[in-house]
C-alpha cells in the first residue's frame, strides 16, 4: 500500500513542543535562582565595584527574560500550527482509509 510512505509530522511536531517548553521553564528557573543569588550578593558586596556589576547583571538577565518571553510565544505559534498539521494530516489519513 502506498500510504505507508507518509511520513507524518504533526505529532513528532507536537512532542518537539513539550520539549522546547519544558527547556524554557528550566531557563526561567535558572534566572529565578540567579535573581535570589544576586540579591544576597548584593547583601555582602558593597562597593562601586558591586554597584556596577548589579547593572550589568540586571541589564543581562532583563535580555534574557524578554528573550525567553519571545521564544515562549513563537513556541505557542509552532504548537498552534503542529495541532493544525496534526488534523490536516488526520482528515488525510481518514481519507485515504475511504479510498
């Protein structure tokens, strides 16, 4: 039979997603756990010195919370459209079968 030649992606699709999504809440983590670090740093290292990497740090993990925020949404456009290849792929498949 010839449909055995599809190949199809819309569920591999979907499990990429989960993956992608549980990286990004371990890098969410990872930021929460350097904020509260930061924070007790910031307890014991008074100086200019400290004051400037404070900055420097927060301008960092500001990049990376907006970074991670616009990576979390364009995960969501992909899962969006592997839930429609999955379907489009299902109504193929329903409608080989009738063939």
């Amino acid at each position: 039979m010839e449909g055995e030649n599809i190949k199809l992606s819309g569920k591999e699709l979907n499990g990429w997603v989960d993956e992608m999504e549980e990286k990004l809440t371990s890098i969410r983590d990872r930021l929460d756990i350097m904020e509260t670090e930061k924070e007790q740093m910031k307890e014991v290292w008074e100086s200019e010195a400290g004051k400037l990497w404070l900055v420097g740090f927060r301008i960092h993990t500001n990049r990376m919370r907006r970074f991670t925020r616009r990576i979390k949404r364009q995960i969501l456009e992909i899962e969006e459209l592997a839930c429609e290849l999955e379907g489009l792929e299902n109504k193929l498949i329903a409608g080989a079968q009738r063939l």
